[in-house]
C-alpha cells in the first residue's frame, strides 16, 4: 500500500449563520479525538455531506476548512467561535508500486496529488458537493 500526501488540512467547525446549534457527526467511530463529538443530533458518513448540512442550517459540523472555503468566504457559513481548531494530514491511499501502476491508474493519482491539495485553493468546493448531494 502507497500514500502520498495531500497536505495538511486545518479542521473547523462551522454553521450557518441562522443555523441550529447543534451537532452534526459521523457516523461511524473516528480513531482521532478531534473528530469525536459528544452528542451528535444528525450524522453522516462523509465530510461533504456533514458541510452541505451545516450550510442548510441544520447543525454544526467539523469539518477540513478545505471543503467550505468558498461558503466561509461568501458569509454562508460561519466558524463556531469557541470550538477548538485542529489539524489533520490527508492522503491519496493506493495499492502498487508507481512503476508497476497501469498508466490510467498513476496518471488518476499524479492528478489528485497536484490538484487536489487540501492546505491550498482546492478544486472541488462545497458549491460541486452541494449540487450532488442536496
């Protein structure tokens, strides 16, 4: 197994400015304490998901900066003051060895590692993950 390293992203919560305050989570056990909330009103399975819900006022989601960058931007969501501000490496995960690859294969994993850097302007947005997803 091979990871490259996608950068450092810096991990938030944010909600709608008129949103509930309550909290969105995963679904599922995180191994990292900055991803556990205590009580979560709603949850779901992907950080996608968790920001489209925090963008239509349904809670506050943790979430990488990466992914709301443009509705914090605009005003559409807001950074919950009081919440602790963290940061986790993110990684493109594949099976082989580089030379052994099958060019479709490398050639997806050289795309995702330089355009789909996490610690600067990504490509995808929430505005992309908001049309999918709602």
């Amino acid at each position: 197994m091979r990871a490259r390293s996608l950068g450092i992203s810096e991990v938030i919560t944010v909600r709608a400015p008129e949103g509930a305050a309550d909290r969105l989570g995963f679904a599922y056990a995180r191994r990292d304490p900055i991803w556990r909330e205590r009580v979560a009103r709603l949850r779901a399975t992907d950080g996608n998901t968790l920001a489209a819900l925090a963008l239509h006022g349904n809670g506050a989601a943790r979430v990488g900066r990466f992914l709301v960058r443009e509705a914090l931007a605009s005003g559409r969501l807001q950074i919950v003051e009081d919440a602790p501000i963290a940061h986790e490496e993110f990684h493109v995960v594949y099976l082989g060895k580089a030379a052994t690859l099958p060019a479709r294969v490398s050639a997806v994993v050289e795309h995702v590692v330089r355009e789909g850097r996490v610690d600067r302007v990504p490509s995808l947005t929430l505005e992309i993950a908001t049309d999918r997803f709602i």
